[in-house]
C-alpha cells in the first residue's frame, strides 16, 4: 500500500516482541529481522538494512546450517544490498555461495518431487540464474572462475535438471523390485526434506534416514544399469576433455538483464570451451531486440 513508515512500525514491535519471547537466536526472530531489512531496502535505508541482514545471517547459519533456504535467501538478498550500493566485491563471493546452494537443493530436490513440482523450481532456478550472468556481465574480471561456473550452471540446467531425473525415474519403474526401491528411496528424501527445514534442534532421525538413502542408492547403482550415470552430473572439464582436435563446445544462453533490479533487456552470450582450455570463454553477443 506504500505505507512504510506504518509497515516499519508494525516490524518493530514484532521484533521487540520476538525477541522478548524467543530470545535473539531464533529463526522466527531472523524472520522478521529480514522482513525489516528488506522494508529498509525499499526505504532507501542501506546501513539499517545492512545491519539487520548481517545478524539475520549469523542467527540462520546457527539454527539452520548454511544447508538451509532460509540462509540462502538471506545471503541473496544481502547481495543484491551490496550490488546497489556498488561493493562488487562483497557481492559476488555471496552470488556464487547462493548459486552452489539452490543447485545442491535442486538436486535433492529431484529424489522426492514431482515432475509438475519440479518443472516449477527448475523455473525458479532459471530466473535466479539471470542475476548471476548479469552479474557476469557487469563484472567480467570479478572472479576468474565466474566463466566456469556459468558453463557448470548451464549444462546442469540444460542436462541433469530437465532429463536427468526423469531418465531416473524411468529406469527404476523398468524392474518390480527396483520400482519398490526407487519408491522406498524416494519417500526417505522426502522425509529428510521435511526435517531439514526444521531447526537443527529440533530435527529427528536425521542420521539414520540419510544412512538408509545413501544405502539404498548405492544398491539402486549397482542393480539397475544406468542409474549412476544418470544421476551424475557433468562438470566442463569432462565436455573439454572430449573434444577432438578443431572441435569446440558451445553453449548459447539468454538471460534478462538485472541491475540488480530486473530490467526488460534480454541478452544472449556464448559459453566457448575449446580442447585444452584453461578455463571456458563467456563472449557477449547482443541485445535480443537487435537480432
């Protein structure tokens, strides 16, 4: 309604108010310094904003492990912070941390999801990759891993999200006994999923549900022919060292512009990867308005 300073108001008191009755080291308490954080953002506050995400951050990392979405919307939205107020290099390390993290909660993701659910983050994941290749963009010399870790993010999307799991699926319902495993395996991960959004303390069986996933798995690799290649994901250094002599790997992407702000541009760039490279090669190619 942009009604802020009412907004700031309210947030106050719920923070006073958490804080009375859960003490500093909660999530709920981090919950509600990000939401305050954020309204100061958009009140053109940075310190105060700045602050608050800084302690929301230290609070979700002790009750959460940095294993956690929450911990990861908070080290996201601090990078934007940080963007907007021009410390490229306070930004970036938090982008990548980011990156690496929705990417490993995909993956789990997969194990338990449906593919109507899954097709769903994947879409979130995509739209979150638009920030890291403007960022490439803007800041090409902020870190000389930025190229290899954009061909990773593009061949995981292109490859493992979008068929890899459902090459897993099939390959498990073609055998009665390693359907009933694959079903089992699949409710174990959704029963971690429910106990790692929980605080740390209060998570139950953890240990021994990871223990009977990483068993059962391993059995699925050895009995169903396939299955570990599917769930593997590739990394540039193995499309590199595939390539023969004149040969190249070439991954085209789009992405929309963020300032961090997203903006109407689309761009398009190339990810270039020749034998013996040291590291892929991200080119700039246009504007998508100007092909």
């Amino acid at each position: 309604m942009g009604r802020s300073e009412l907004a700031e108001t309210h947030l106050t008191e719920a923070k006073t108010i958490r804080e009375k009755t859960l003490g500093k080291e909660h999530p709920d308490y981090a919950n509600t310094l990000e939401d305050l954080a954020i309204l100061y953002q958009k009140m053109k506050r940075p310190e105060a904003a700045l602050a608050l995400h800084l302690e929301a951050k230290t609070v979700f990392e002790k009750t959460y492990s940095k294993a956690h979405p929450r911990y990861e919307e908070c080290i996201r939205n601090l990078a934007v912070l940080y963007q907007k107020q021009g410390k490229s290099e306070l930004a970036g390390p938090l982008i990548l941390e980011s990156n690496q993290l929705q990417r490993s909660f995909l993956v789990q993701s997969t194990r338990y999801l449906s593919e109507r659910e899954q097709a769903a983050y994947a879409a979130s994941f995509s739209t979150d990759l638009d920030g890291l290749f403007s960022f490439a963009k803007q800041k090409p010399a902020a870190n000389t891993q930025l190229p290899s870790i954009l061909f990773d993010n593009t061949i995981f999307y292109k490859g493992f999200l979008l068929t890899a799991s459902n090459q897993v699926r099939r390959l498990a319902l073609r055998d009665t006994a390693a359907t009933r495993q694959y079903e089992l395996l699949t409710a174990f991960h959704r029963r971690l999923a429910q106990q790692y959004v929980k605080p740390i303390a209060e998570r139950e069986g953890v240990a021994v549900l990871e223990q009977q996933a990483n068993e059962l798995e391993k059995d699925l690799v050895r009995k169903v022919a396939g299955f570990g290649q599917a769930i593997r994901q590739v990394s540039w250094q193995e499309v590199r060292d595939k390539l023969q002599p004149g040969e190249a790997a070439i991954e085209f992407v789009h992405y929309r512009y963020r300032t961090p702000e997203e903006t109407d541009s689309v761009f398009y760039s190339a990810l270039v990867l020749l034998p013996g490279d040291a590291a892929p090669r991200f080119i700039q190619l246009c504007e998508e308005q100007s092909l």
